[in-house]
C-alpha cells in the first residue's frame, strides 16, 4: 500500500495540527457556554482529527524509514534591515514521532475529561485550556528555529499556568500554578541567555544552521558549555529536573487529568525533546552536567516516592524520576533511547494518571490510606492500571523495559569509558525503588480489605467515557516498544544521532563573521571532542571523523557489553523491588511503621522532600522578600524623597517669587501709580475753576511766605 505524501502535503497536514487545537481553543472559549454540552465535542472532534492527521505522517515517515529525512517551510517573520526572524516548521521523523505522542494522549485525556469533569461549572473553559494547551505543546514539536521554540515554550508556560490553577477557589491551587509558573520562569531565564548567546555568536536561530555553525567551530569551548549549560536551564524548569523540581509534585492540585497531559506528553516532556533536538549545540562539560542531573533527579525523586501516601504525589514523584532517567541518556550522549523512553513513558504514564483519576472519582480520596480491595469493585480501572505499572517498572516484555533498559546501557557505557558510574548507579538503584514504591501503592490501594467500609461500598467502575481511554493506553504501553530496543525495533525508522558533518555540508560557512571563541578544545571541532569524551551510543552521536574507526569499534563493543550488564542488573532489580513490597505490604512481614520509629530522622526527610521549599523559603524566598523591601525602602525614602524634596523646594522658591512679585514689585508698581493718582485727585479738587478761590490762594501762599520769612 503506497502512502507517499508529497512535501506540500506534510506541511499542509502539520499546519492543520497546530491550528485544529487552536481552533478548538477558541470556539470552545468564546461559545461554549452557548453550545449544546458545552462544546466539549469541539475539542475531542478536532483534536481526534488533528490526531488521525500525526497517524497520516507517522506512516510516511515509517514508510519512508530514514531518520535524516525532513521538511521544512518558513518565511520571513520580521526584517529589519540587519536583523530578521523567520518563522518556520519542521517535521522529520523526530517530529512525527512527538506529533503522535502529543495528539495520542491529548485525545485520551478529552476524551476521559467528558466523564471525569461532567458537572463542573466551568466545564467549557476546562476544555478551552486543553485545547491551548496542546496547540503549544505542538508549536513546540513543530518549531524549526530557537525564537518560536522559546515563543511557544513560553505558551505551554501560560496553559499549565491555567490548567495547575483551574481549582482556583482552592488556596493549594491557586499557590501550585504560581509557582510552577514563577518556577519556570527562572529556567527560561537561563534557556533565554543561551538563545541570545548563539545568535550572538552565529547570526542564526535555524536549528541545522546553528548545528553547521558548531561544527565549523564558529562558537566553541567555554562559550559553549555556557550557551549550552543556559539552554539546559529551560529543561530544568520545564521538565523539573533538580534543583527546578519542586513545582511538578504541587501541579497535582491541578484536575487529574490535567496531570495526565503534563506529565505524559506535554509540559515534562518539552525540556528533553528541546534536549534531544538541540544535541549537537551541547559540549562534553555540557552534557556531562546533565548526566550528573539526571541521575540524582531519579534517585532523589524515587526515594520521596517511598513515604507518600497521596495517589498522585506517587506518580508525581514517579514521573520525576523517569524524567531524570530521560536527562541522564542525554547527558551520556544516547538522545535516541531518551526520546525512545519519552515516547513509552507518555503512554503508561498517562494511563497511570488516568487510573488514579477513575480510583479518585469512585472514592473522592486521594489517598492509599482510605483505599484498600478496589480490585474487586473496579476490575477494568485495575487490570489497566496494573498494565501501566508493570511497564513503570520495567518487567522485560513491556515497553518501559526496552527504554529503560536501553538508557541504563548508554549510561553505564559512559561510565566503562570515562570513569563516571555515579549518573548509573544512582539509575540502577532508582530500578529497584520504582517497582517497590508502585507495588506498595498496588497492594495498598487495590488489595487487602477496604480501609474505609464507606468509600469502598460507595465505589464503582468508571463510565466508558473513562474506561476506554484506559484500555487504549494500555494496549499502547504494552505494545507501543515493538518489544525491541531502540536501535533496532521501529523507533530506528524514525530517530537516529544526527550526522552533523552531512548536515555541515548542507549549510557551509563561508565566513566567520559573528566568529566568537573562547578557547577550550583549540583546533578541535565540537564533533571530535564530543567523540573524545562522551559515549557514542549507536554509531555516533556526532559524525566520527576518519582514522577513529578502531576507536569507533571499541566504543561499539563497551556498549554492547554494557548494555547486557545493565539488562541482567535492572532484571534483578524489578524482581527484588516487586518481592521487596510484597514481602512488606502483602504478607506484613515488615510493620513500614516499626521501621518509620527507628529510623525517624530518614522518614522526615523524604516525607519533607529534601526540604527544598524550606531551604528555598529560608534563602531564596526570604533573600527576595529582603530585596523587594529594601527596593521598596529605596523607593520610598531616596526616589520617592527626591521627588517630594524637589517639589517642596520648588513649591517654597515659587512661593517667596510670588511673595516678592506681589509685594515689592507689585507694590513698587501700585505705589507708584497710588501716589500719582492721589497727588491727581488733590490737584484736582485745587483746580475748582473760580477766580475768588485762587485769590483766597495766593493772599494765603503770601501770608505763609511772610511768616517763613520773619520766622528765619
């Protein structure tokens, strides 16, 4: 059966993708309160068709089968002489790959949304911002320069804002959304700096140009460990890896699925997408930074997963460790297999989500410890719930095995050729915790006798509103992998480490122009230096040059070896994490409160998270709440008292000018013309006109004449 799409086509249908959602956004928004149900039919209709459209280009480029193929069209956004922005999409196979991920889920999630929040008073605005939220996230996948990446990224930015903090009237709410907000705004500050650093250096934002430019050594060494470590900022906040972590667990005030979208397919995964799609801009140092990052994410973020008893918070915590798993392949040089675990992740984690929210819809509790025997009252919510689990957990035949499996190889490998295990170790201990903590939410939540009488005979299974976004979640996590790595199931067809030297040859660089170096690796381009120290996971994250063929070989066989070792490993791990919490919380063997008692100072810090809000609230907060006041202080006292200075000596000089206008030369003035004109009236009464009164006048002028005389 031939699909050949043509060019014009792949672009028409991944314009159509991005603006069904948008579309839906807007009628949604401005008629849904006039539309029969609201409008939500809006939504599921065109974000289903926007989904059977990414169906149309995933078979194209699963028939076309070569990952370095791509399309692309842009045009001139801004020209300002000098300076110009264009705006432009690629789709390729990473593209196609995201494209159905997004559309999958979302779908799902609309579809589960008409049950779950049917009733709500808000009901259409829910279904407005689901739409927005994906027309972003897809803006993003879409994106073929770093400007409307970032443009887009700061939109996904603005819908989570919306959808954390839909619950508004809810003092939690209302504080989650602000800060998941405020959180993400200090990694884009840094993911701003590193754009501004390569367009600085480069003169472009296309995202082939910028690759073509590192491999020619326009920006090198220091400089680009920092535009690159700047970038990575926006993938601390957008996909909370540590220290930028600590929105994601309170975006769970958010309706569940809400959660769902951002955890499996939307927000999270946008830092490692942007990662994956931005590699070769990332040096050794870079990429050395977010291993090390990503290994103490998923290790942290399983261990608080242990002690919490809120449904969501577990998987919260849960999706943070996967997440770290993903940053910690892009740290060891395996974008492939993070993007492999991306694509598996969204599909298990969003049933796992949607579980929890048919769990919480029959029960109106969030947590395990109301819950107890739900196997027996909601077996379809159960059987897929238990699907999504064992995937989490990485049991060999489920899909998270594969990625999983193939990220703990790449990570170890890293470490067989540069001497860094710790990023692996902490991984491989996080693979026992995983199926440990989500069998205790198992074992506490759907087996065992009910916690609470009332809930569990109050519960019942979901409607198929519900019920079926379940079983088509979990039929994709179980068959989603094609039961390979990788590097050798269908996931080769579409990803593969992109050949930077061929992608060079595409865009030459004629002149260096914008040339900025600071020397790190002098007369080595990124490629080799890259090769030099990082892991080369499958064939080559970076073109290989010449003459390292041998080298090349033996990097092929660490990883081999690697990745059985890591397999054998994560196999035992599950094992002994799953017998581990059914030893503890199936046969009650183990009392966890006894051991809560011995070990207290343990229990307080996972159950308070690392402490990070307090040591945030303590430093960060406390330092900005000092800077606003003394700002304030400054305004108030110095600006403020300038201001009002100047004007109360301006009101005091204009005061003594006007005195004196008034007084003395006003007054000179009026004086002047009161004696003239008093002097007139006398001289006027003088002049009476009769020849008798001036007689009188003289006999009396001669009369005082005389006495003056006889006087003196």
């Amino acid at each position: 059966m031939n699909l050949a799409m043509s060019e014009n086509a792949i672009i028409t249908c991944a314009l159509a993708i991005l603006v069904l959602p948008l579309a839906s956004y807007a009628l949604t928004f401005f008629f849904g309160k006039k539309l029969p149900r609201k409008g939500d039919f809006i939504g599921v209709t065109f974000v289903g068709a926007a989904w059977l459209l990414a169906i149309r280009i995933f078979l194209q480029f699963w028939q076309q089968s070569d990952p370095s193929f791509r399309v692309e069209a842009g045009f001139t956004w801004v020209d300002l002489g000098g300076f110009s922005i264009d705006a432009g999409i690629l789709v390729d196979g990473m593209t196609s790959v995201m494209l159905m991920v997004v559309t999958t889920v979302s779908f799902f999630v609309h579809l589960y949304s008409t049950g779950y929040m049917h009733g709500d008073r808000r009901y259409e605005r829910f279904f407005a911002f689901l739409g927005f939220f994906t027309f972003s996230m897809i803006g993003i996948v879409l994106s073929n320069n770093l400007f409307f990446l970032y443009v887009f990224w700061e939109l996904v930015g603005l819908a989570s804002y919306l959808l954390i903090g839909f619950f508004f009237h809810k003092h939690s709410a209302a504080n989650a959304n602000k800060k998941a907000f405020l959180t993400n705004r200090v990694g884009d500050w840094g993911f701003w700096l590193g754009i501004l650093t390569f367009f600085t250096a480069t003169g472009t934002l296309n995202y082939f140009e910028l690759f073509a430019h590192v491999h020619a050594g326009t920006i090198q060494g220091t400089l680009l460990t920092f535009a690159g470590l700047g970038l990575f900022m926006g993938c601390l906040g957008k996909s909370a890896q540590m220290p930028l972590h600590i929105w994601l667990p309170d975006a769970m005030e958010g309706p569940t699925p809400v959660s769902a979208l951002i955890h499996a397919a939307t927000m999270v995964a946008a830092g490692v997408y942007m990662v994956a799609r931005l590699f070769p801009l990332f040096g050794p140092t870079a990429l050395l930074v977010v291993c090390y990052v990503g290994g103490i994410t998923a290790f942290v973020a399983a261990t608080i997963a242990l002690v919490k008893t809120d449904f969501k918070r577990v998987l919260a915590f849960s999706t943070l460790s996967q997440l770290g798993y993903m940053v910690m392949s892009l740290g060891a040089g395996d974008s492939v297999n993070a993007m492999f675990h991306l694509t598996t992740h969204a599909m298990f984690k969003g049933l796992l989500f949607l579980t929890a929210g048919s769990v919480i819809h029959a029960v109106h509790s969030q947590e395990i410890t109301d819950m107890g025997g739900l196997r027996k009252k909601m077996p379809i919510t159960f059987l897929t719930y238990m699907v999504g689990t064992l995937a989490l957990a990485g049991v060999p035949g489920l899909s998270g095995f594969y990625s999983k499996d193939g990220i703990l190889g790449s990570t170890l490998a890293m470490g067989m050729v540069n001497g860094h295990y710790l990023p692996f170790i902490l991984g491989i201990v996080a693979a026992l915790l995983t199926p440990f903590y989500m069998f205790r939410l198992t074992f506490r939540a759907f087996f065992g006798k009910p916690a609470d009488q009332e809930r569990y005979d109050h519960a019942h299974e979901s409607p198929w509103t519900m019920t079926v976004p379940l079983i088509g979640l979990a039929i994709l996590a179980i068959f989603v992998s094609g039961f390979n790595t990788a590097d050798k199931g269908w996931f080769s067809k579409f990803a593969a480490p992109y050949d930077v030297a061929a992608i060079a040859a595409q865009y030459p660089i004629e002149s260096a122009g914008h040339h900025l170096v600071v020397a790190e690796h002098a007369g080595e381009s990124h490629a080799e230096a890259a090769h030099a120290e990082m892991v080369d996971p499958h064939g080559g994250e970076h073109a290989v040059a010449e003459g390292h063929g041998e080298e090349h070989g033996g990097h092929h066989d660490i990883h081999h070896t690697a990745h059985v070792r890591a397999m054998m490993m994560s196999i035992a791990m599950v094992i002994l994490g799953i017998l581990g919490a059914w030893w503890v919380y199936f046969l009650h063997r183990i009392d966890p409160s006894k051991l809560q008692a011995r070990l207290p100072g343990v229990y307080r810090v996972l159950q308070g998270q690392y402490f990070f809000d307090e040591l945030y609230a303590a430093t960060v907060y406390r330092f900005t709440l000092w800077w606003s006041h003394l700002c304030s202080a400054f305004d108030r006292i110095v600006v403020d008292g300038i201001v009002n200075g100047t004007g109360y000596l301006t009101r005091m000089v204009s005061f003594v000018s006007g005195s004196f206008d008034r007084y003395v030369v006003d007054g000179a003035v009026n004086g002047v013309a009161a004696v003239l004109q008093g002097a007139g009236e006398g001289f006027r009464r003088v002049q009476t006109g009769r020849i008798q009164t001036y007689l009188v006048y003289v006999a009396a002028s001669v009369l005082i004449l005389i006495l003056i005389y006889r006087v003196l």
